[in-house]
C-alpha cells in the first residue's frame, strides 16, 4: 500500500537526478550536467544555433523541451541514452544524452 500523497506510478515518479553527458557528433566534445534540466536546456540551445529547418527546430524542442524532463528521465534510465539526429543539409548529426556513470541506467 502507498502511503498518501506519495506517487506509486514511474509517471508520477520525482525526476532522475542523476548526471548527464551531452554530446553532438562533429560540433561539441561531450560535456557533463549535474542535472537532466540543464543538459536538456544546454542541448536546446545548441541545435538553436544549427542551420536546422524550422520543422526540425520544432522537433528538439518537442523532443527536449522542459516539460519532457520525466519522460527523457525514464528513458536514460531504462535505456541507458537518448539519441535523435539532426540534419544539416544531407548529413545526419547524432545528438546524444546518457548518464555520467553507466552504471546509473537501470
């Protein structure tokens, strides 16, 4: 039985905490977060200054965007990342998040 007022669904669950790394093939080293919003915020702005098409632009923010914080949460740590790419002109650019120690996906 749950206690009052504490979630007992995955959806309802507090945010991951764990650290992240963000990494865009060809443009940026990996850089480390110490938190999911951050690195989300980073990224988002990142692919703002790519030569994206606007249909593109929408997608990450879809993807990324702040009220997606728990569903890419439950995805690193189910998954161990999340990836998506981008395409500038006809080549595919890998947009990648995972957590700053492996062993953290469960």
């Amino acid at each position: 039985m749950t206690p009052i007022g504490v979630p007992d669904t995955p959806e309802l669950a507090a945010p991951y905490p764990f650290p992240v790394v963000l990494e865009v093939q060809g443009l940026m080293e990996p850089e480390h977060f110490g938190k999911l919003p951050e690195a989300m915020a980073a990224l988002l702005t990142v692919v703002g200054t790519l030569p994206l098409s606007p249909d593109q632009q929408d997608y990450f923010v879809e993807l990324f965007g702040p009220s997606e914080e728990q569903a890419i949460g439950r995805r690193l740590a189910t998954h161990g990342e999340v990836r998506a790419l981008a395409f500038l002109d006809l080549t595919p650019t890998v947009v990648r998040l995972y957590p700053t120690d492996p062993g953290t996906a469960q």
